[in-house]
C-alpha cells in the first residue's frame, strides 16, 4: 500500500516536471484551473503549489485507505500516469516542430 502512494508522490512529481519542460518548449497547459493559478503566481511557484497539494490530498487518502481512500488513490494514480506520458508525448512532438 505504502508502494502506492510512493508511486502517486513520484507521478505527481513527473507531472509537474514534464508541463514545465512542455511549457518551456512553446507548449501550453489545458487543464484551465492549473492555468488561472499559474497566470496568478507564475508557472514554477503554481506547479510546486499544486503538486505540494497533489501529495497532501494523496497522504490523506492513503490515510483513509480502509474507508475506501485506497480506491481513489489507485484511480487517481493511474489518471496520472496516463498525464505523464500524455505530456511526454507532448513534450517529444515540440522537440521535433
């Protein structure tokens, strides 16, 4: 269980590192609340902000892990690794443009 939440930690991180680098490379970010924060506090400090949230709400539900907590952490794992390597392959077709 503990391996979940490492791995929730660890895409939250990779999520965070690939919108930057897309970013940076002429992409743009489309999911609108992550970029009314970033227009607010710029892109770095918004990024840190919500992945540093990302982990504290995935704490929580490894917490609660016996009240179901361990379901929506599974869920929200996999939903973020489909937006991993959803910004990998972004980041790969702006290195080739």
């Amino acid at each position: 269980m503990i391996y979940l939440l490492a791995l929730f930690c660890l895409l939250q991180f990779l999520d965070g590192l690939t919108t930057h680098l897309v970013i940076r490379r002429g992409g743009r970010e489309v999911n609108p609340v992550v970029l009314w924060v970033m227009r607010r506090i710029g892109t770095a400090p918004a990024l840190v902000l919500l992945k540093a949230l990302g982990v504290a709400c995935g704490v929580v539900l490894y917490t609660f892990a016996d009240s179901g907590g361990v379901y929506a952490l599974a869920i929200l794992t996999a939903a973020y690794a489909a937006v991993v390597i959803n910004n990998y392959k972004a980041y790969r077709s702006l290195a080739y443009e």
